[in-house]
C-alpha cells in the first residue's frame, strides 16, 4: 500500500530539510544529498562533483528506505560491494520516519555514508 497523499507531501517537505541539513553550506560545490520518493521507498543518493571541473556529478553513495506494507514500520537498506541490497540491523523496524533518519544522520558504523 503506497503512502497518502498528504503522508507523501509531508515525508517530501522532511526529506527536503534533511538533506539540505546534512551538507554544510561550505561543500555544497562538492558534495549533495537528494532524494528520491516513489511508493513506500526512498532513496536517498550522496553525490561528489568530479574533481575534473567538468560539472558532472557522480553517485557515491546511496541508502534505500523502506516501508514494511504489513506493518508500516520503516527500514533502511544498503548496497553492498556486490551491489545487493541488504538491510541495515541498526536501521530496521521505525515506526516513526523522521526517527529513523535521526538514527540515520547519527548511524555510528558507517556502513552507510563512510
């Protein structure tokens, strides 16, 4: 079951916040934080300028977010060096989104943004 409406405009304005909260002003010409929300799942994508002064900008990395239909609980979910998507044990089973990206910006092992 995909998200409301008004809970699909809400997550948008939180992620919005998020992601501009977690570059600092001086490295925005180097590094951002998007997002992207389809359905139940989010993903939220680190991106570095290319150090060539070309202007492109390359994935670094990149965490999914998830919501359990059944339950409704949130998880995140990230990519391993094989490129599978395997869940996060610190990072699984939020009721609360914006809870789980405060565990997020905090997330002590860097398995998700190094």
């Amino acid at each position: 079951m995909n998200l409301s409406e008004f809970e699909h405009r809400r997550i948008q304005r939180v992620l919005t916040r998020f992601c501009e909260s977690q570059v600092p002003e001086q490295q925005h010409s180097q590094r951002r934080l998007t997002y992207r929300l389809k359905g139940d799942v989010v993903l939220l994508r680190e991106s570095r300028a290319e150090g060539d002064g070309s202007g492109r900008w390359v994935a670094a990395r990149s965490v999914e977010l998830r919501r359990n239909p059944v339950d409704r609980t949130w998880s995140a979910y990230v990519t391993d060096p094989s490129g599978t998507s395997q869940p996060h044990a610190l990072l699984d089973g939020w009721e609360n989104f914006e809870d789980l990206l405060d565990q997020l910006s905090g997330e002590p092992s860097a398995i998700v943004w190094g």
